[in-house]
C-alpha cells in the first residue's frame, strides 16, 4: 500500500508541475556543415543556382554575337589563289599544238568595304545591343523569382518547425495528462472513460507531430536543392518567425510607382518593341540601294613549256602580270515579291501588339502590387488576434488544468483546453508566416531585392 502510494504521489507531483512546455529544439546541431539565416541562404542560392548560371552563359553568347554583327563595319579582306595547268591534245590551224601547253599561276587580295547599305548594319548592330540587354533581364527575372522561391520554403521550414514544437509541447501535456487519469482512475477518482479520451487524444497529437517533422524535412530538402545541395547535406537553417518587424508599411502609389520603373518583365516588353522597331528599320533598309567599294590586287603568270620559233629564232613567251584595281558598284533591288513591303508592315503590327500586352501587363502589376499589400495588411491584423486568442486559450487551459487537479472539472473541459492551445499556437504561427509571405510578394511585385525580408 505504501508503495502504491508513493507511485501516486509521484504521478500527481509531475501533472502538478506540468505547463505549457516549449520545446528545447535548436535550429541547428553541431553536425550541421554550414548554418545560415535567410539572407544567407538566397544569397548562396544565387551563386549557386544552375539556372543564374545558365543565364549567364546566355549573356556571353549575347556579347559575341554584338561583337560578330560589329564585324559588318569593317572592310572584308579576301584572298584567292589558281594554277591551271594546260596539255594540247590536237590543233587544226596555224597554231601549233607544242606552243600551247602552258602552266598558268595566279592570286589575288580583294578588299570590299560597304559605304551604304540603307542603315541595315547599324540596325542589326542596335538590334544585337538590345537583344543583350534581354539577356541580362531574364536573369534579372530568373534570380528575383529565385529569390522569392527560396524565401517561401524558408517560411514555410520555420513555421513548420513552430508547429512541431507545439505539438512537442501538446504531447508533453497529454502524456503528463494521460498518465495523471491513470492514477486517478486506480483511485477510482475519475470513470474509465477519461483515460480512454486522453489516451486517444494522446495519439492524435502524436500523429499530428509526426507530420509536422516530415513536413519539416521536406522543405530542408526543398531548400537543399535550390541551394545546389544534395538532400542529405547537412545544413543549419536558422531564424524566427516572431523576428519580424510589424511596423512596415508602404504607401500605394509609391509601391505602384517603383513597381512600373524596377519590374523587369515591363522593361523585358520594352525592349522587345526596340527590337522589333530595328527589324522594321532593317525591312525598310533593304529597299534601299548598297553600294560598296572594291580594291582587288592580282598577281598572274604564265609559264609555256615550249618556246615559240620565229624567223629570228626562239622567243620566250612566258608572262607574268601584277596589277590593281579599284571600283565602286551599286545594287538597287527594285522588287522581290513584296518581301520587304510585307516584313515591314508585320513588324508595325508586332509593335502594336506589344504596346497592348505592355498595358495589360501594367494592369496586372498594378494588381499584383495591391493584392500584396492587402494580403500584408489583413496578416498583420490577424496577428493582433492570434496573439490574443493564444494568450486566452493559455489562460483557459491553465484554469482548466487547475480545476481538474482539484477534481472540479472534468477531463473533457481539459483535452478541449489542451486542443483550443494547440489550435491558437498553429493559427498564430500561420499568421506570421504569411505576413513575411505577404511581404516576399509585395517585394517581388515591385522589383525589389530584400534577402532578408528586413
């Protein structure tokens, strides 16, 4: 009896000294290779990202194909070089068959510069310069979307990590609970039926958390592989969800102001029209006449087998001519089926279109911005609440917890307390995460850079 007793004491003892328990969790452990907060994750996420990096070699082809279009305001220089070799078969005639067999060497330097061709170089030189700024701003839009994808799952692993640690502490309690019915039920102090309820909500809680680690998990790898690391590389992703400043706020027109200058797929439409405006100029340019200059220098010999008999005597006939000239030619192609007329009038309606998917992309922004900041706004009033229906459901769940130690209250006022806490901790740990989503977005929006979302 004495023994039994001392085991009731002891089960009351720990229910009595059980609260709200907060997990001792860290967001690393020492076997972590590297640790790093948000700003250092989307920073080694960009230098990293195979998709920055192709990006990258997408712009060194742009720059050589500058350097290559370039190449059409300079002179081409050519070279040519013969030999022929002749073998008289028969002759008919005064000309004898012997004197015709000949060896005959020559080559040629040919300098050819266009003086007009209708601004079409020029045209392609700016086409080739714009298309390498569009190179540059689709990495710009890859990186920023990086940005915001790496940020997400950041979130997503720390409110994730919030909520196991609830549901660490939600177990705790109804593990001290369930084995606090126990005790009173072998006192017969409380039905059956109380422990069979703690038992089961026990489980629940249970199965609860063990989704919250997987989901944990899941986003360590999603991370993982936006950083350019393996799944199992070992790495400390820290932070908090309650470090984040509530104070920040944005006036519309001016988000919606910097949104029109900084978003990338505004400028990517603009340049597209300066693109299609140099192909209009290059179909008009083709209309035009070209006119070139040439230089060419030829050096040619011939070399006869045989000398040619005279009433004097043999003759050397061999020859050798160096010679230059140089000229100016003009080429006026006055009609090719309408190609011209027809390429030019296509590229007016390609720049109409784009004028009106400029608009419509302007609108969607302007969309995109307020939906952002709405979003911002409504998470941070709801955190207002969530803070205080956590501080409501702790208070319950304490007088609940107390009423039950003194057997005034039953065992289901105390789970349903034990589950309104868990449900206020996870609804405020969602809370936080969307803001910080919110802002992700509302700085995506507008075009802004913000590693840390501080």
């Amino acid at each position: 009896m004495d023994i039994k007793r001392v085991v009731l004491a002891g089960f009351v003892s720990l229910f009595l000294m059980a609260g709200p328990v907060q997990a001792g969790d860290e967001t690393h452990n020492s076997g972590d290779s590297l640790v790093l907060d948000m700003k250092d994750a989307v920073k080694m996420g960009l230098d990293r990202s195979h998709r920055v990096q192709a990006h990258d070699y997408g712009i060194k082809r742009s720059e050589s194909e500058v350097k290559s279009v370039r190449g059409q305001f300079f002179p081409q220089l050519s070279a040519g070089a013969g030999y022929t070799y002749l073998d008289s078969l028969s002759a008919r005639g005064p000309t004898d068959q012997d004197y015709l067999d000949q060896q005959q060497y020559q080559w040629n330097l040919r300098a050819v510069q266009t003086v007009f061709a209708g601004m079409t170089i020029l045209s392609s030189y700016q086409q080739a310069r714009i298309e390498k700024e569009i190179s540059e701003l689709e990495k710009e839009n890859t990186e920023r979307e990086l940005i915001r994808e790496i940020q997400h799952h950041f979130l997503e692993l720390l409110k994730a990590r919030e909520d196991r640690r609830a549901l660490d502490s939600s177990v705790e309690r109804l593990e001290v609970g369930l084995e606090a019915s126990e005790s009173f039920y072998e006192r017969q102090l409380v039905p059956y039926v109380d422990v069979l309820q703690a038992g089961v909500e026990l489980e629940e809680a249970r199965q609860d958390l063990s989704q919250a680690k997987n989901e944990e998990q899941i986003q360590k790898t999603r991370l993982n592989a936006l950083l350019g690391f393996g799944y199992d590389y070992l790495i400390g992703y820290e932070g908090d969800l309650e470090e984040i400043p509530l104070d920040i706020f944005f006036e519309t027109r001016e988000v919606i102001d910097i949104a029109m200058e900084q978003r990338t797929d505004l400028m990517f439409i603009r340049k597209n029209m300066a693109v299609t405006e140099q192909e209009r100029r290059i179909a008009r340019g083709q209309k035009m006449p070209r006119v070139n200059l040439e230089f060419v220098y030829t050096d040619r010999k011939r070399d006869y087998d045989e000398p040619q008999q005279t009433m004097e005597g043999p003759m050397d006939r061999d020859q050798r001519n160096r010679h230059w000239t140089a000229g100016a030619s003009i080429e006026w192609e006055f009609f090719s089926g309408g190609q011209q007329y027809y390429q030019h009038e296509a590229m007016g309606y390609e720049i109409r279109r784009l004028v009106q998917t400029l608009k419509e992309t302007e609108s969607s922004i302007v969309t995109e911005v307020r939906t952002a900041q709405m979003r911002l706004d409504e998470a941070r009033d709801r955190l207002v609440s969530t803070r205080k229906a956590l501080n409501a459901a702790q208070e319950n769940y304490d007088m609940q917890e107390h009423r039950y130690k003194q057997r005034v209250g039953t065992i289901t006022d105390l789970l349903t307390a034990q589950e309104h806490l868990t449900e206020a901790e996870t609804r405020n740990n969602q809370a936080l995460m969307d803001f910080q989503q919110a802002l992700s977005e509302l700085y995506f929006a507008i075009g802004e850079r913000n590693y840390g979302l501080d």
